[in-house]
C-alpha cells in the first residue's frame, strides 16, 4: 500500500470538503432546513474493513444508498448512504407522502437518487475542478441492503485492494435526517491524484 503524507492528506480533506459545502447548500434550498457538516475524515483502508460482515465502518443491516461509478485520470465510486429512518424521513419531506404502496416506493427511489446524485456531484465536481481532471460519470443506481452486499463495492479486481475512503457526516438538525458520503478511490489511482494535487500544490 502507498504511503500518503499527511500534507496530501490534509490537501483531499480541504478538496472534499469544499465540494461537501456546496452540497450542503444545494440540499439546503432543497429542504429549507439548516445543514450542519462535519470536516470530512480521511483514511487508506483495507477493502474487506468496509464490506465485511462484524467489521463494517457504516453501521446498520440495511441502507439505501445512491452509487455513482467515475472514470479517467483516477477512477471509483461515489456513494450517498442513509439509515433507513433518515432515508424515510427524507423522502416524506421531499415528496409530503407517507403511505408506502409500489408507486410511492418508486418515487421515493426517484427522490433519494435525486439528492444523491447533486451531493455526489458537488463533491466530484469540486475534485475535478480543482484538480484540472477531467472525470466521466455513470448513472446514478440506487442500492438498499446490507453494506457487506453494497454491488457497487464488489466489482471484480477490488476486493483485494485497499481503498482511500473519504468520510462525512451531515445532520438536517430539526428533521434528525443524517447520512454519510464516500469516496472510495482504487488504489490503482492513487498515484495519480496525488500527482494532480502536487501539481496543483506546486
């Protein structure tokens, strides 16, 4: 595993996090509530401490999560994961319905992939803008299961890679809706976004 020192570390941290802050102020006119964020964390993690089973970094047996794959100078996946309860909460107050039946279930699909796709967006973009890269992006697919089970994780190759994971938190204060934001970057890639960033950096 490459050694990543603490300098780049802090540089994808203020990266991510200005792109998380865009974020916060696009859902914020969606919902009109105060978004509170936390400072994204970083780390380089084995890829079996994020999907195994007893040994999972984001907590609960089941998610719903919006994926997005990226590709060109460095390449992943993005991920807007919810609890259940925040999920739920979320999409009543996006659509006002409560009642769940297979039309509701679909537009609420609609919504969270909705949120999901400007968050991760707002993140990316930054990345990209920042960085002077230029990325490619698939469709936005919707997850719900167990994070062990998340597909988007178990492309073939990766399972026995570490990851960069990029981490954040934020809090819709008076709905208690809350959810986490990852990027997990191929460790093949890593060279090159910190090639991008010394560049940048110099």
């Amino acid at each position: 595993m490459n050694e990543i020192d603490g300098h780049t570390i802090d540089a994808i941290r203020e990266i991510v996090n200005i792109g998380i802050g865009r974020a916060a102020g696009q859902l914020q006119q969606m919902t009109g509530s105060h978004i509170h964020l936390q400072i994204p964390s970083i780390k380089i993690v084995p890829f079996d401490e994020i999907t195994e089973a007893g040994n999972t970094i984001i907590s609960g047996d089941t998610l719903s999560a919006v994926l997005l794959d990226f590709k060109g100078t460095f390449s992943g996946m993005s991920a807007m994961v919810f609890p259940p309860d925040s999920a739920a909460a979320l999409v009543m107050l996006l659509t006002g319905e409560r009642e769940k039946s297979p039309e509701l279930d679909a537009m609420r699909i609609e919504a969270l992939k909705e949120v999901g796709n400007i968050i991760i967006n707002a993140v990316m973009g930054s990345i990209a803008n920042i960085l002077s890269e230029h990325l490619t992006y698939s469709i936005p697919a919707y997850y719900e299961g167990p994070m062990v089970n998340l597909a988007g994780l178990k492309r073939k190759g990766l399972r026995d890679e570490c990851v960069l994971l990029a981490r954040t938190n934020f809090l819709i204060e008076d709905l208690n809706i809350e959810g986490d934001i990852l990027l997990v970057l191929e460790i093949g890639s890593l060279d090159a976004l910190v090639a991008s960033i010394n560049r940048v950096s110099a």
